[in-house]
C-alpha cells in the first residue's frame, strides 16, 4: 500500500505516515477541508459533509485513529462534541 510521508528534519515535528488508501475514502478529504477552518460541531459537520451520518461518523472515527483529528467534548451544557484538526 502506498504511504504519504512527510518526513521533516526539525524535532519539533512528528514523522507521520498516513496510508494513501484511507484518505481516499469517500469523504476523508472533505471532512478535512472543512475542518481547516477551525473546530465544528460534529452534527454541523455531518449536516454540512453529507447526507448519511453513518458514513462521516465512520470516518471521523478513521481520522482520529491516524491522528489526524481530535473529538473533544464540552465540559459545559449543552455539552457538544467538537471535532477539529490536531
């Protein structure tokens, strides 16, 4: 499988290997276009992403296993999860 690396000298950054495949899944890219603007709350992304929450939420889930993305949840009401870019 074909990996992206982004190898860089300096130590304040992580080598970091994110396999080609699992940013080619249907909406991976989309969810991190959106995300580049800065934290969103996990509904607005579904609502704003696609019709099927099912689908972004499986690949949030993906994203955050790669590191990619952090799920934080609210320690005040109406305790939302955010999603943002790590």
């Amino acid at each position: 499988m074909p990996e992206l690396n982004l190898d860089n000298t300096d130590e304040r950054r992580r080598h970091l290997d994110i396999p080609l495949m699992k940013l080619d899944e249907k909406y991976t890219l989309t969810i991190l276009y959106v995300l580049r603007n800065g934290p969103i709350q996990k509904t607005d992304l579904i609502n704003i992403v696609a019709s099927s929450s099912d689908t972004v939420k499986k690949r949030v889930d993906h994203l955050v296993e790669e590191g990619l993305v952090q799920e934080v949840r609210e320690n005040q009401r109406p305790f939302r999860k955010m999603v943002r870019l790590t």
